[in-house]
C-alpha cells in the first residue's frame, strides 16, 4: 500500500471517520432521489467525491473556519472585495488585484477560496481577479435551479461578468472549470479576451476512467496519489497547501454539477472558425486528465484556421499542479496574457 505522504499523520486517524461519512453521503443521496441516472454513474459521482473530501476537508483538521479572503492570503496589491450573489450576479464572488481582468473557474464540487493561495497572490499582483462559486457551492445559494449544465454554469459566469460591468476578460479554468470556459468560449464568444486550461479536457468522456480507478483505491492510497511519489517524497510540504472546505458541501448541487459533466457534448464539431487565443497547462503525471487529453484539445484548437494555442506541460505536475508549481504557473499565465492585450478586460475594480 502506498504510504502517506509526510504531513498527512494527523489525516490518518480520520480515514475511518471521513469513509464512514462518504457512505452515508452516498445513502443520503439514493434516499433523497437526489440524481435520476445509472447506478454507475452515482456511484463515479461518490467516488469524486471522496476524494475531495478527503483531500480538501481533512487536510485542515484544527483549522477554524476562515472566509475564502483571509483563506487565500493578503499579499494581493488590492483588497479583496467581496460581492454576494444577487439578482443581477447569481455568482458570489471575490475580486482582488488591479490590471487586466482574470476570472479563475474552479473545478468539480470546489469553491473560490480552495484555489492555492501562492498562485491568487503571484496573479493578483498585476491582474484584477475574479473568483467565482458555483451555484450551491461555497456562498452561492443553489436557488430554484431544478438542473445545472456546462452551459447554464458558463451562462451564470457571463452574467456575473456583466453585473459586476465587466465586458471582456480572460478566463482561467481548472478541471471541470476549464470546460466551463471552453462553453463560455463557444456560446459567448465576444467575452472572452483569452482561455487558459489548466488539467482539462475537451470532452468529459475520457475523464471517467479516472473515477474506475479510484473507486478500486482505499482512503490512503487516495491521499498517496495525489502528486507523483518521488516528488512528493522531497516535497512533503505540498500536502499542507490543499486549502481546507470551510463550510459543508450541498450534496444536490455537487450531484447536477456531476451530472452536466455527464451530459457534456464537449467540443466535437462545435468550434467555429475563428477561437480565442489559448494555453493549455498539463502536468506530465496528471492520471485525472491525462496529458494525452491536453494534447488532443491543444489539435482541437489548432485545427481552427488562425488559431493561437500554446500547450505547456510540466514534468511531474499532477492534477493538483497548482499546490506543485504555483510559481511556474503563475509565470506561464501572466506571460500568456501580457503578449494578448484586451482593451475591453482593462477596467479597475469597484
């Protein structure tokens, strides 16, 4: 068996406990009729969760409770500021930094202030930076939303983007957040000044073989695999930069954001003729998006005449390379920007 990574001997004696409460969520959810697909399908749906449960939650076993600004740090050059979700934002977010304007998209079941902390500070000192929820995560309400879809999510950031009258700006997602950009990319093309993808796909497809292995894999070996074992090894402090969830996850939000991964088209036959200009971040032992996803989304791109796309990999990075190498991705991101001025992403914050 894998052995934990250093660190992690406080998070050894909640295994049982944090197992214990994966089943129950898994019982809470076929009791409340929660999600209407395959038993399969559920069951993968768990097993992400776990490991966000395990790695996000158990991580800060002592830690009180911070808000997702103090969480993230102080060392942006602007405040945070923090604008609940409203009728004309259905988005709660936090914006922080002055320059061009980045809107960061965080993946599956995740919210805002989980983001390493080391890359919001590197970015925000020359970016303006806004950091979403996703409806029924963190502080954002799930509301009357009886389904949630890729489009509805990226339809959710557009019109948060314009309630806080930002027009235009760059956009960074990670995981299920870089599909999200992908959609707003392909439905709302005139918002979008740039996408950078960071551990994603083009289609959600492939991605799921990710969740077969883990559901053979125990609670520890989950924990083990999370950055390669060498590295890790020499980097035992990695494990502490996994920013805690600082408040319960609502599990009918976490089940429709797995179930429009589900039902995904992806970008088979979608892209038009002209695309944003594009980066791609991979990590070279990412086993949750293998960088053989990254390269077919970079030929996806690149077969769209005049198109600008840059793939980026980094050797030993994982599908958690921003708690790896938040300096190397923060380079790669403000280079990628700064060659691609956006008039319209430009504006200060409020």
């Amino acid at each position: 068996m894998p052995r934990l990574p250093k660190g992690g001997v406080l998070l050894k004696a909640r295994l049982s406990n944090l197992t214990s409460d994966i089943h129950s969520i898994g019982e809470a959810m076929t009791t409340a009729r929660l999600v209407k697909r395959p038993k399969h399908a559920i069951a993968a749906g768990l097993i992400w969760l776990a490991l966000l449960l395990l790695t996000a939650t158990g991580q800060a076993l002592a830690q009180p409770s911070q808000t997702a600004a103090e969480s993230l740090g102080a060392d942006a050059t602007a405040a945070p500021h923090h604008l609940a979700a409203s009728p004309d934002r259905p988005l709660d977010s936090l914006v922080m930094g002055q320059g061009p304007t980045l809107v960061l998209l965080t993946g599956y079941a995740m919210t805002k202030e989980m983001w390493d902390a080391g890359l919001i500070d590197a970015l925000a000192r020359g970016h303006r930076l806004v950091l979403l929820d996703y409806r029924g995560m963190g502080e954002t309400p799930l509301g009357e939303a009886a389904d949630i879809s890729l489009a509805s999510m990226a339809d959710d950031v557009v019109r948060t983007m314009a309630g806080l009258e930002i027009e235009k700006a760059h956009i960074l997602g990670w995981s299920m957040g870089g599909m999200v950009a992908q959609e707003i990319a392909l439905s709302r093309p005139e918002a979008v000044c740039s996408l950078t993808l960071l551990g994603t796909s083009g289609e959600f497809a492939s991605v799921r073989p990710a969740a077969d292995r883990l559901g053979a894999m125990g609670p520890e070996d989950i924990l083990a695999s999370m950055f390669p074992a060498a590295w890790s090894a020499a980097h035992p402090e990695a494990a502490g930069r996994v920013r805690p969830r600082t408040r319960p996850l609502d599990l009918a939000a976490v089940s429709r954001q797995y179930a429009a991964m589900l039902g995904w088209p992806g970008l088979a036959g979608r892209l038009g003729k002209t695309s944003p200009p594009v980066l791609i971040l991979a990590g070279s032992d990412d086993w949750v998006c293998p960088l053989r996803l990254s390269e077919a989304l970079r030929d996806s791109y690149a077969a769209v005449p005049g198109s600008n796309v840059r793939l980026e990999v980094l050797e030993n990075g994982s599908h958690w390379m921003m708690h790896q190498f938040p300096d190397a991705l923060s380079a790669a991101v403000v280079d990628f920007i700064a060659r691609r001025p956006c008039p319209d992403a430009q504006r200060k914050q409020p």
